[in-house]
C-alpha cells in the first residue's frame, strides 16, 4: 500500500477560516418558507407600510373605479360573443399597471438606497405588493365576470372566470420574468403593446382558432393551464423575494 | 468582522476598484480618499445594495450577499445623498424604516424618541421634513442608521453638512457607537476622522493604499515635512524643487509647510507629519487635476 502522503496545497488561513465557515453556514441556515416568510413580512412590516404611498393608494382607487365602469358598460358597446375577448384583453392590464408603477416609484425613489439596506429591502416589498394585487385582480375579476353572467346567459361564469384569471397569471409571468432581466422598461413596454395588439388583431379578424380557444375548450384543460401558470408565477415571485442588483446602474 | 476578499468592481467597461483586500473587526474605521475615489462604491458594496463584479465579501465567514435579510438586520447605513419624503416628519419616516427594519412598533417609538434626542432633534420630532436644513436632514438620515442598534454601521459622508458643533457632537457619538461594534465612515475631510478612527484606509488609483493606525500612515513621512519663511517672490522657485502642502500669508511673507525628501537646509524646520500632509502628498496627483 502507497504510504505516501497527501500532499495539502498551501492555503492561508484566512481563506480556510472561510471556507470552513461557509460550509457551516451552508448547513445550518434555516430557510423560512414562502407562506412563512410572507406571513412574517406581513406581520413585522404591517400592511400601513408595504402600501405606505398616498399618491399610490389615490392612483388604485380611481383605476378600480374606472375598471368596474369599463366591466359594467363594455356589454352595451360590443357583441356578446366578443365578451370572452375583452375579459381576457382586460383583466391583466389592471394589475399590470399597478405592479409597474409600485415598481418604478420604489425603485426611482431617492429613498432607494436607505430602504434598499432594511431587513425587507425595496424588491421584498415590491414582491409582496405584486401579490397582494394580484389576489386584489383576482377578486374583481370574479366580481366582474359575476356581473357580465348575471346580465347575459351565454357567458358561462366559470369559463370566463378561468380565462381571466388565466391572462392575469400569464401576463404577471411576463412582467415578473422582464423586471428581474435588465432593461426593464423596453421588455415591458413592449409586453403590454405586444399583448393589447396581438389580442386586438386577433379578436378582429374573428380568427376561428382563437374564438375556438376561448370558447370551446374544455374547461378542465383551462383549469390545468392555469394551475401550471399559477405555479409558475409564484416560483417567479420567490425569485423576486431573493432578487439582488448586480449593476450599480438600473436602467 | 467583514472580510473583503480580492474584490474589484466594474461599471460596465469601467472599473471602480480593483484587487481591494480588507479585515474590519470592532473599532472606527475611516475611508480617507478625494472625490472619485471609489469610497461610495466600496460602501455600497458592504451594505449589499450592489455586488462586487469579482471577489466576494464575508461577514462572520459568511457572504454578505448569501446572508441576505440576515445580514441587513444587523445593518445600519446612511447613504451619500439621504433620501427622504418630504411630507414625512422625522418621527413618521423613522417609524416606517422601523418598520421595513422589522421592529415592532412600541419598541420604535421608544427608540426614536432616545435617537432624535441624541442628534439634537427633540424640538422638531413632528416637523414636516421639508422645512428642514440640509444639516437636520443629515442628523435625520444618522438616526436612521441606529434604528436597529446595528453590529455593523456603515456612514457615507455622515458629517457633509454639519456645522462645526455638530461634527464635535457626531464624533462623540462615534466613539461611543465604536466601542461595540464596528463602523466604517467615509470622508474626505481629514479632521472628520484622525482623532477617533482607530485606522485609516486610503484607497489610491483603484486599489488599496494604506490600512493603518494615523500614528504609522503618518510615520511614513517621518523627517520629510518641513516649514519655513519665505519671500513671496521665491515661491514659484520654491514650488519648483518642493512639494507644497500649504502656505499662509503674514507682513508680506509666506510661511510654507512642504515635503522634502533628502538633504534638509538649516533654516527650515522639521515639524512631526499630520495625517493631512500624508493625505496631500499622496493625492497630489488626483488633487492637481482638480484645481
Ligand atoms: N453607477 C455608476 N456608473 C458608472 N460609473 C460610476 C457609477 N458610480 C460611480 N462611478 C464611477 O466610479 C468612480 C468612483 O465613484 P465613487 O462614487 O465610488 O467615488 P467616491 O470616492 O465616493 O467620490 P465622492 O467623494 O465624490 O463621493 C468614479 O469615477 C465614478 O465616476
Ligand atoms: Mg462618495
């Protein structure tokens, strides 16, 4: 047997003072999890704080104004059968528009980098005010899609309720997956544009693939796309939790 | 105790700091370097809000940026320009960082009540912030800092603002905070810092230049600094063959105070080095382009 020894490349003891210690950090820190973690945000920084915003709070109370009014008198103005179109044109942009504009207040401040350095830095509060709107979305989505059911029978609640909450957590994808890349504003602009057109277009030339998609398909294949959506999103969303610039420059 | 390991860092094509290694434990630590030098990316960079492009930095063995939320906890920083809303007041304001600091409210109060009174603010606690002078704002932003009674107090430019009976103040309270924790101030004022900081880092064309006591750095120009009186037409000659630190006007004569390395002329005298002579001499460079 080959008695020889192990020949130990010289290292400083600074550097295996480190290593040892990352191996023991590594090991031992807890990680909270999502619900948890949310929970103990929720109860440490207060829902006063994560919406602290006046300008903000006028800004969702005059959308959400606006939204029930579009939702309530859209069905005077157009065909029944474009009903399912619009609701799935919609029902995201309201949660988009709230999702960037919490997002470019926050992050334009000049209070960025004192809230930046708190235990719940700028992008934990952003991430919980995203899901706090979309559960928000959600409801008046319901309510909304309740509305246009009661009024029109051909509009099945169900279906138009899974469409609309389809296109929310899609759309919400999108915004989340543009926020964390670089050059932010261009991918979202150009989301929301691509997005308003491509429906547009589409409901317009009454293309049968896309009516057909909408309307006939069977409501447990809606059901499975959204839940792989919504799975989606919150993996998304963890991942905004943990998000650190790596530039100095956000553009 | 902070590490900083082997760290540079770029903005894009442009590099800010390079190869900088640096131990921190208990005790005030001045970051002593002219405008540009790279002070606030070195901050910035110890309080997370952006990521060395290479090396990394450790707190207790552990990555900063790994460490996460854990690391801010024990976090107090003031950054260069102190942002704030205008329509808050101080108490307001310091009651929602507490709140993004994860402090409950009752033991907030407490301790803004305590903060405000340690950097004079008392009379003005509900004060809308806007009708504040820049210095008050900076007394604000130094409360801010101390919420969370941080391990690891990091100030960028804290005294920028503050009139002299201020910055007495500030540094009593500096070297009462320093004696349990640790705490890196940056400044380009040398008076800020040479009679509290336990050391003085100097940071020269991107990399590390001195880390150490005021007594050694300025032990490095032990018998070079002289001082003498000269004609006011001699000194552009003077200019020539020493290196200026400053000159002073009296009856039609200067008095010069210069650095001089070799042989020494009978009529100057030698005078024991201050941290600012060290400062102008290895700046000179960086400084002259300035003027
Ligand atoms: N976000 C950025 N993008 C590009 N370059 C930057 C950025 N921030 C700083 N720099 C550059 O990096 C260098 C160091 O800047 P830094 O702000 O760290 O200096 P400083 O020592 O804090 O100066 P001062 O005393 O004026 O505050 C400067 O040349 C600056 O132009
Ligand atoms: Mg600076």
């Amino acid at each position: 047997m080959n008695k020889e020894r192990f020949k130990v490349p010289d290292l400083d003891e600074q550097t295996i003072r480190i290593q040892i210690d990352k191996i023991v950090s590594v090991g031992v820190k807890p990680k909270q999890s999502f619900p948890s973690y949310l929970k103990s945000m929720m109860q440490q920084v207060g829902l006063r704080h994560i919406f602290s915003d006046r300008l903000e709070i006028t800004f969702i109370t005059l959308l959400v104004t606006m939204m029930i009014g579009l939702m309530v008198l859209l069905p005077y103005y157009s065909e029944i059968h474009d009903m399912y179109g619009y609701i799935f044109l919609l029902s995201p942009i309201l949660f988009l528009v709230l999702s960037i504009f919490t997002y470019v207040r926050k992050t334009q401040n000049h209070t960025y980098d004192v809230e930046m350095a708190c235990k719940y830095n700028v992008y934990q509060i952003i991430a919980f005010r995203m899901l706090v709107f979309s559960v928000f979305s959600i409801v008046l989505n319901m309510i909304a899609v309740a509305i246009l059911a009661i009024q029109y029978d051909e509009i099945q609640f169900m279906r138009a309720f899974l469409l609309s909450i389809t296109a929310l957590f899609l759309f919400s994808i999108l915004l989340l997956f543009a926020l964390m890349k670089r050059r932010t504003t261009v991918i979202v602009v150009s989301t929301v544009i691509g997005w308003t057109l491509g429906n547009l277009v589409l409901q317009s030339m009454n293309v049968n693939l896309y009516n057909d998609l909408l309307m006939k398909t069977p409501i447990v294949v809606n059901a499975v796309v959204l839940l792989v959506i919504v799975i989606t999103y919150v993996w998304y969303l963890k991942k905004l939790l943990q998000f650190k610039q790596r530039e100095g420059v956000f553009e | 105790m902070i590490v900083v390991k082997d760290v540079s860092k770029q903005y894009g094509d442009f590099t800010a700091l390079q190869n900088v290694d640096l131990e921190f434990g208990n005790g005030l630590y001045g970051l002593l370097a002219p405008n540009g030098a790279g002070k606030t990316t070195l901050i910035k960079m110890l309080a997370t809000l952006i990521s060395p492009t290479k090396g990394e930095i450790f707190y207790n063995g552990k990555n900063i940026n790994d460490m996460d939320d854990q690391y801010r906890e024990r976090l107090g920083y003031l950054p260069q320009q102190f942002g704030y809303y205008k329509n808050y007041s101080p108490k307001q304001y310091l009651l929602y960082l507490a709140a993004l600091k994860g402090i409950g409210k009752k033991e907030a109060l407490n301790k803004i009540d305590e903060l405000l009174e340690k950097v004079a603010l008392s009379d003005v606690v509900n004060k809308k912030m806007k009708k504040f002078s820049g210095g008050m704002i900076q007394r604000v932003g130094i409360a801010q800092a101390l919420l969370n009674d941080p391990e690891i107090l990091i100030l960028d430019e804290p005294t920028a603002g503050l009139d002299p009976k201020e910055r007495a103040r500030f540094r009593h309270l500096l070297t009462d905070l320093a004696r349990d924790r640790l705490v890196i101030i940056s400044t380009h004022i040398v008076s800020d810092i040479e009679s509290i900081a336990n050391e003085i880092i100097m940071i020269r064309n991107k990399q590390l230049l001195y880390k150490d006591s005021v007594a050694d750095i300025c032990a490095t120009l032990n018998g070079c600094v002289f001082e003498t009186t000269i004609d006011y037409g001699q000194l552009e000659d003077f200019r020539k063959n020493n290196i200026l630190l400053s000159e002073k006007q009296e009856y039609g004569q200067m008095t010069v105070r210069f650095i001089h390395k070799g042989n020494s002329e009978d009529e100057w005298t030698s005078v024991p080095p201050q941290l600012e002579d060290v400062f102008l001499y290895e700046y000179r460079d960086e400084l002259e382009g300035e003027n």
